[in-house]
C-alpha cells in the first residue's frame, strides 16, 4: 500500500515539480452516507440544510481529503489492484499535495480551481493506461464543468 501511495506523488511530483510530502493518513469509511456527511462536514454543522438531503441513488463521492488533519477518506470496497480505484487515490493524493506544498495558497483558493488541478493529473495519468476520466469515473463533461468552475461552487 505505501509503495503504491509513495509510487503515485512521486509521478505527480515529476508532472508539477512539487516536492513529495509525507504520505497522508488512509482511512476506509463504510458507507455512501459516511462519505456525503463528510464531504458536507455534517459532522461538526449538521443543522445544515444540505446533511439532511442525502440521497444513496445520486451520490458518488469516490474519494474525499481533509487537509486539516492530512487524511484521505476511501470507500470499504476501495480496491488497490483496480486502475480506477488507483486513480481514485491519485486525484485525493494530489489535494494532499497541493495543500503540504502551499497551505495558505490552497486554502484561499477557489475549490473549482483545485478540483480542475486534480482532475486534468487524473485525467493525464489514466491516459497514460488507455482510459479516459469519465467513463472511468462515471464522470460527466457537465459535472466536470460544474465541480471545476469558481463562480458556481
């Protein structure tokens, strides 16, 4: 496992010349739900309107990083063999990486631009393995749009 993660930021560290950080922490949630409650920090705000809409038919996190405490959230079923679950766990490593390289920088930026960072190395590495991004990832040109635009995140 920690070849695999180390394997991964130092082929991201070739494509963006930043330095490779020590891995971060993995932890495997159990459930769709975990991962959305998560994402949407319900944990520590859950009178928020949005922890009460989770719906297990339009969910798809894949992946999830808090910089906060360094950690990637994967799901159970993450499997290390499979080149989509790899990919998976490259895009949360890049998060990981943008923000040990420059945390005061990551943090005021917009969420769509740091999105569309990990998404095009994503994109890069699967097509070095002859996949594209949305087909891997059950990933839309839409949605792609939408989670990578500053204006409407």
């Amino acid at each position: 496992m920690i070849e695999l993660v180390m394997g991964l930021m130092i082929w991201i560290s070739t494509q963006t010349g930043w330095p490779v950080p020590e891995p971060p922490e993995i932890v495997y949630i159990e459930s769709s739900q975990e991962m959305f409650l998560l994402s949407n920090d319900c944990h520590n705000e859950p009178n928020q309107p949005i922890c009460s809409t989770y719906n297990p038919d339009h969910s798809n996190i894949l992946g999830l990083y808090n910089n906060e405490i360094k950690t990637i959230f994967l799901e159970k079923d993450f499997w290390w063999a499979s080149v989509r679950d790899q990919s998976i766990l490259l895009h949360e490593l890049v998060h990981h990486m943008q923000y040990t390289k420059n945390w005061g920088l990551y943090r005021k930026k917009c969420k769509g631009h740091i999105e569309k960072e990990a998404y095009d190395l994503q994109e890069k590495w699967l097509a070095i393995r002859g996949l594209e991004l949305g087909p891997t990832i059950d990933l839309g040109p839409l949605m792609r749009h939408v989670l990578t635009q500053c204006d409407l995140i």
